[in-house]
C-alpha cells in the first residue's frame, strides 16, 4: 500500500488563488475517525473528485488547536 504521503502528490493541487474563485461555495466539514490502515483506501478513492490545496509547493500542514474550557470540560458537556 502506498504510503499517504506518494497518495496526496498524485491528487491534482489547488492553490490559494484558485481558491478565491470558488470560496462563495458551501464549506461542509464533516470529521471521520478511521483506522489508520483504511486512509489511504479513502484518499485513493477520493482523488478523481477532489483537488488538495498547495501552499508554497506543502499539500501537508501542521496546525495546532487550543480549546477553552474548564478542567472538568464543562463547556463541552453544556454543549452537548
């Protein structure tokens, strides 16, 4: 099996700029967890319909997250 890596550089990229032709479009993001084994099953499924987005020749990135919330996750659990 390909490593995710070999899979995303054969998806078509898109760059920041050809995203400001199609930003009015709906944005739906829906998250998955999946067995690591499976992803690269879906992203080679994936490529025919969907571009990944190129920046400064990257098409992976890192990003951190901070949530806010109490120890106890009182936030979260008035949320759900």
């Amino acid at each position: 099996m390909r490593a995710i890596a070999d899979i995303l550089q054969s998806f078509e990229p898109i760059s920041l700029a050809q995203m400001e032709s199609v930003k009015l479009m709906n944005r739906i993001d829906t998250k998955y967890a999946v067995p690591m084994a499976v992803l690269p099953l879906i992203l080679e499924a994936a490529k025919a319909d969907y571009y990944i987005q190129e920046i400064d020749g990257k098409r992976i990135a890192t990003y951190d997250t901070m949530y806010y919330d109490t120890d106890t996750l009182d936030m979260y659990a008035r949320h759900q």
